[in-house]
C-alpha cells in the first residue's frame, strides 16, 4: 500500500475493515480521525479496501453510511457506489438512518487485474476479521 498522504502523528486514528466471501465483499468499517478529514486520509483508505476487494475476486462492494455523513457519501459516490437502499435506525444509540451504497467493481476492473477462483482464495474467516451481528455503532462508517 502506497504511504498515506500528509504527514502521520501518534495521535492519527485510521480504523478500516473488509470482508469478502464469494462474489461480495462489504466495507465494514472506514474511519478517519476528525484531525485527518478532507486530507485524502480516507480515500487512501478506500482504495486501499477497494484494490483488496479487487484482488480476492469480488465483483461487488456493499457499504452502509449515515444519512448525515455528507463528506462520506461524496466520497463514495465520486468512487461509483450509488445508492440502493435505506437501513432505518441502523445506528445505535442514536437511532440515525443508513444509506446502504453498492459499487459494480466489473465495471471498474483495472487493465490487467485477474479474478482469483475461489479455490485460491484465503480461507473463511481470514478476511478482516469479527463483524458485528447487529446495527453498528455511532460513529462508525
């Protein structure tokens, strides 16, 4: 992965998190200390999920994103995720809405990329590790 952009302090928090099994893989987490927004912290971030994504061989992501979170939402949608849904009370403990956003990565296949077969591919459970069973917390994503 190429160096985040600007300059790294010990009190940068970056929190980022993939899961992919078969075809899909969903954005778990993206987070970007206040410190480090607007910096393309979190576009490094993303494209650094995106590329891995890329190289398990899935064809589609999936992600979930405040309905306040304009900042994010730009973010995505300048990365081709387009909205396809809305998770009501998604967020805990404050009850906030989530915009479920989905990107076609065939569509954005860089020259070149190979799919993985799925016999290759790491085991179960090696991609980013635990999810959450339930609604994600405040402030995540």
């Amino acid at each position: 992965m190429k160096p985040l952009p600007g300059r790294m302090t010990a009190a940068a928090v970056l929190v980022c998190g993939l899961l992919a099994a078969g075809t899909q893989a969903d954005v778990v987490t993206l987070a970007v200390t206040a410190t480090r927004q607007g910096q393309g912290t979190g576009a490094a971030l993303l494209a650094a999920l995106l590329a891995e994504a890329r190289r398990r061989g899935t064809t589609e992501v999936f992600l979930e994103v405040r309905v306040d979170n304009l900042r994010a939402q730009q973010l995505y949608r300048s990365r081709g995720f387009v909205q396809i849904g809305v998770r009501h009370g998604y967020y805990q403990p404050s009850g906030a809405d989530a915009l479920v956003m989905r990107l076609d990565l065939t569509a954005q296949r860089p020259a070149g990329a190979r799919v993985v077969p799925d016999a290759a591919r790491a085991p179960s459970g090696s991609s980013s590790g635990d999810v959450p069973a339930g609604p994600a917390p405040d402030g995540a994503r």
